[in-house]
C-alpha cells in the first residue's frame, strides 16, 4: 500500500498586513472597508502580474505564493510604489500603509491552503517590515543579492514566535544604485551586549516563567490525543467548531483570576462574531473550570473539533500568556504561542490571539466582516475588570447579584465614560429589576434602561449589546415587532453569539411564533451543550406555548433535575401535563411549585408572561388551574 505522503513545493511567500488597520476602522469603518478592498484589488492583479498567487485574503491580510523569490520582491516593490501613489491622494489619518515580508521555504499544500513554517516566516518578516517596506529572510535574499540592485539593511538575526532558530533579516528599498547591504548600526553595537543581556536575564530573571512554560507545555501537548467520532456527544457543524477553555491563572492572585476569566469570555464574544466560525457558548466552557480534561474529551462531550487553552502568570506589572491550539479530531497542535505583555496591553493581546485563531483555522471573512470582529475594547483594566466582575455578579440572577452587578457597571463607567459596554450592563440590569418588581419605581427603571441603550447604540452601532437591551424593553412594553427588530439586528451582528440567539427566541415566542422560537432555541442549544437550565426554562415555557407538552415535559424534567428548587420546571410540568391528561402528576407539580412560593398565582404568572396572542394566554391560564393552582392572591 502507497503510504500518504503530503504535497511539498519549495515557494516563494510574500505576506502583507495593514498597519493601524484598527485605528482606521474606529474612526471611519465605512470608508476603511473601501480603501482595503480597493488596495487588496491592486495587490492582487499585482500578484498575478508576477506570475503569482493569492492563497488567502483574511481582513486586512493577504498571503501569496511565487515560484520565484524574484517575481516575489518585484511584485512587493511594485505594490509599495502603487500604494504609495494611492495613499498620496488620501489625508494623512486615512493613508493606509502595508508591510510586506517575504520568505523562501519548503511549504504543504493541502487543496488550495499553504502551510507550514515557509509561511510562519513570511509572516514573521512582516512584522518586522517598515510601513511601506519590505523585510525579507536570508533564504530569499540569498536568491536576489545578485540579480538586481536595491537598497539593503541588514537587521541582524532576529527570534521570531514558533520558529526554533533565529532568522537573519534584512529590509529591503527600491534603489536602482544601491550597492551591497548596510548593517543597522544598533545590530553592531548590541551584538555583544545582547548575548550577555539573554544568558544572565534568562537565568536570573526569567528561570521561574520558563518552568512553569515549559511544564505547561509538557503536560497540555502529552494529553493531546485524537477524539473519537464515534464518542461525539454531537454531529461535528459543517464549519470550523471551537470551545476556548477557560485560561488558567497560575498567578494564585484573585485578581488575575478575573482577568483570566475576564479575556476568555471576550475571546469567545469576538469570535462568535464571525459567520463562518461554529463557536461554543462561555456557559459550557467554563464548565470545565477548575478541571484536568483531556482535549479529546472536550472535543467529543462538546461536538467540536478545534479547542484553544492557555494559562496566565503575572510578573510584576507584566502578564505572560500561554496559548495553544488542537485540532482535536486529528490529536495535533495547530498552533502554539507565549505573549508576554504589559497589563496596559491586555486588550492588544486579545485582538493578537483573534487575529491568530482566524488565520491558522483559514478561516475567509466576507468583505467587511473583519471590521466587526474586533469590539470596542476599554481602555482602563480596572474599568474592564469591574465591567467583568459585573457580568459574573448579574448572571446569577438574584436580587442581590444584580443589585451588585449594577454598582459594579456604574463603577467601569465612571473610571471609563466613553466606553458602550458598561452602559449596556447598566440597561440590563435596570430592565431585568424592574421586570421581577424589584425596584418601587418600574417606569423609571424602564425609562433609565432605554436611555443607556439608546447610548450604546449611538456609541457603538456594531455592537450586539445594546441591541439586545432595547429588545428587552421593546418587549416589556409589548411592542413585539421592534423587539424581534433589535433582536435580529443584535444576531446578524454577532451570528453564532449564544445569548443573542436566546434573546430571539424569547422574544418569537411571546410574539406569537413559537414555532420559530424553538427552532432558534434549539440552536442555542447547541452553542451551549452544557444546557443552562435558564435555557431549558425558556424552552420549556415555549413548548407549552406552542403545544408540545410532551417536549415540554421532557425539557422541563431535565431542568428540575439541574435546580429542583426552582418554580420554573413546575409551572411547565404542572401546564404540560394537564394539556396531556396526566392530571395526577400535574396536581403533584402544582403542590412542589406552591412549597416553593407560596404566593404563586396564575394571573401574575400570565402577565409576566407577556403573551401577545389573548388565546395563547387563556389557554396557558386554562391549564394551570386545571392543575389547582390559584388565580388570584386570596
């Protein structure tokens, strides 16, 4: 038998990268979008030109493949020459300036993709190229240096991330009488001192982090083993399925704790963002916190093939993070990095390893798609750290936690005043108060919550947020059909964001659509296999809605067996089985439910409700006494 072997070329690989791209974006996302699709145009004919290729196109990126280093460097000269006269047109804050790295190596080539460290390298050289420049590694410009003239400098050998040796770089001008390479003056005089600097630095300074790495590194990639298709708990999505894990803090403070919490749960909101991504809701990821679990166990109790974990150190005022990613299915790391950064440079950090996750998965976003994956970050930690603190505090759902939830989001805004999210938080938290009676004062409750909405809106517009906060004030003033319109806008914003397929299916049911509501429920559902029992009660209620008491018996017998202490499952339990005869076992629901809350009464249960259809209503109300549940208070 012929043993598969990988398709292997020896390429040239130019990668190019917008610099500033997200400050560009922040301040005219519109405009932006243009500029790069006309710029990536250029460079694409340019490509081609040169008897090249483009492989990939991600947002602002683009990766090309030459069968000569040559053709590779003309191109890049060209396309800083025509981007040059194009950016000379625009006012200097809207130019949009690339960097382009090129490398020669031993590349796989699956299908139309290209990989290997051949890329890593281009994309290394990149990062090292000038805004408007060209950086090239020793293997490709040991292929130019003498057949045509350029100017040269060379940078010395450079250690560039995943690649085991350092690379000698050089950055590269049109320049027809240059001759020979300069040597940037700061790779002689540091030559020495650098080699000095890294042994006693690393030994004394760095033994700790690199201990800690390492035995890290060791247990996460000796557990990598393949997940079993036959184990899968679910069918495997038609796209690109990931859970990202809670990061550990190995730090042992609380307060890294948060922003280890903190960066997960944002990780998972950018990328839920993308249409093209099948990404696993934060409710089932955490599940796993705090527990040693192999990455193919995730993989098959969660349906997903691809799963990203890290751990987080503090040093001082620098955080070191440690991030991989599996491909579970197949039991291999695609990708492997450690980001030591600042604290003030949490949120880049965030974007970096976005970015890396989307172009080591090949994913290709639709034109205008990268602009929102990026959401309008704080620019304070302690306003995100309150900000994260605060959702922890709100999604338990009690009075207390909300009431604690809203004195945090106030905080963040007021350390933070320009930033939407917290005024998102604060709509939400005024909006579910005043729904449970909460607060003495419902209509100021309600008309605070529409007001910071409506900010978050006007501020951030790309976000799903506020969208979702408007929803749920549309809807408790009964105003059904522009609660479903925010409700969809927040999910076309943000397509695979669990709580905002929730938030739709709420909303559809009560608006007289149930049928639909459970169809996007059960999405949810999958988004959130760990099945949150706040899910479960929104199911169930729907069910009954809808009249499918036998599902609705089922769903809510599961969620009664997550929280027995709650009325929720019993009020369903109670409906269901009166619809279905079982009247015996309805009465029993009914008695738990009274034992539990006392007060309960079927008319207040049917308001909160807020059931647009008056049959859906009676009918609901109709088999809840049929249960011997009271109408009223006596």
């Amino acid at each position: 038998m012929t043993p598969n072997i990988a398709t292997r070329k020896l390429r040239a690989i130019l990668s190019a990268d917008a610099k500033d791209y997200s400050r560009l974006m922040r301040s005219d996302e519109l405009a932006t979008v243009r500029t790069l699709t006309r710029y990536r145009s250029m460079i694409t004919e340019l490509v081609s030109k040169y008897q090249g290729r483009v492989v990939d196109s991600p947002g602002d990126n683009l990766l090309a493949e030459f069968a000569s280093v040559v053709h590779a460097v003309q191109c890049g000269f060209e396309i800083q020459d025509s981007l040059q006269t194009e950016n000379a047109k625009l006012s200097e804050d809207r130019r949009m300036e690339f960097r382009i790295g090129i490398n020669l190596g031993d590349v796989i080539q699956e299908g139309e993709r290209i990989y290997g460290d051949g890329v890593n390298v281009a994309a290394r050289m990149e990062s090292l190229a000038e805004p408007g420049g060209i950086c090239v590694s020793s293997s490709a410009y040991d292929q130019i240096e003498h057949k045509f003239a350029f100017g040269c400098e060379y940078i010395g050998e450079q250690t560039v991330k995943n690649i085991s040796t350092p690379i000698r770089a050089y950055r590269l001008a049109r320049d027809e009488t240059g001759q020979g390479c300069t040597i940037n003056p700061q790779v002689q005089k540091s030559s020495h001192r650098l080699l000095y600097a890294v042994v006693f630095g690393l030994l004394i300074l760095s033994v700790g982090s690199f201990l800690a790495w390492n035995i890290y590194q060791h247990q996460a990639t000796a557990s990598i083993e393949s997940a079993s298709m036959d184990q899968m708990a679910l069918p495997l999505p038609d796209k690109p399925s990931i859970v990202v894990l809670p990061f550990k803090n190995i730090s042992g403070d609380e307060k890294d704790g948060l922003i280890a919490r903190g960066l997960t749960e944002d990780i998972i909101t950018t990328l839920s963002r993308v249409p093209e991504l099948f990404v696993i809701a934060s409710a089932s990821s955490f599940a796993y916190e705090g527990k040693k679990v192999k990455v193919s166990q995730v993989s098959e109790e969660l349906g997903v093939r691809y799963v990203l974990d890290g751990s987080l150190q503090r040093s001082k005022d620098r955080l070191r993070f440690n991030v991989q990613l599996v491909d579970a299915v197949a039991g291999n790391q695609i990708w492997a990095d450690r980001f030591n950064r600042p604290v003030r440079d949490l949120f880049a950090l965030q974007d970096d390893i976005v970015r890396r996750i989307l172009v080591e998965l090949q994913v290709r976003l639709i034109e205008g798609e990268h602009a929102r994956i990026y959401s309008r970050k704080a620019k304070n930690l302690d306003a995100w750290l309150l900000f994260a603190q605060a959702n922890h505090e709100g999604y338990k759902f009690t009075r207390a936690g909300m009431s604690r939830a809203r004195e945090l989001y106030e905080a963040a805004r007021k350390i933070d005043p320009n930033w939407a999210q917290p005024l998102e938080g604060l709509s939400w938290t005024y909006w579910y108060e005043a729904r449970m009676g909460w607060t003495e004062d419902r209509e100021e409750w309600m008309r605070k919550g529409i007001e910071l909405a409506e900010k978050a809106v006007e501020w951030a517009p790309e976000e799903p947020g506020g969208y979702k906060a408007l929803g749920n004030l549309a809807l408790s003033k009964r105003d059904y059909d522009q609660a479903i319109a925010y409700r969809e806008k927040a999910l076309k914003l943000a397509p695979n964001d669990f709580s905002c397929l929730w938030g739709l299916g709420g909303v559809l049911y009560k608006a007289g659509e149930p049928e639909r509501a459970i169809g996007i429920l059960k999405k949810a559902m999958r988004l959130n296999p760990s099945k949150m029992v706040a899910l479960l009660w929104t199911m169930a209620d729907a069910q009954v809605v809808a009249g499918q008491y036998e599902d609705a018996i089922i769903t809510s017998n599961e969620a009664a067996a997550h929280q027995p202490e709650s009325m929720y499952p019993h009020i369903f339990l109670a409906a269901a089985y009166s619809a279905v005869g079982r009247l015996e076992e309805a009465r029993t629901e009914a008695a738990r439910l009274l034992e539990i809350n006392p007060k309960f009464t079927v008319s207040a249960w049917m308001k909160s409700r807020l059931l647009k259809d008056p049959a859906d209503t009676e009918k609901y109300a109709s088999l809840l006494l049929k249960a011997g549940l009271p109408e009223n208070t006596k």
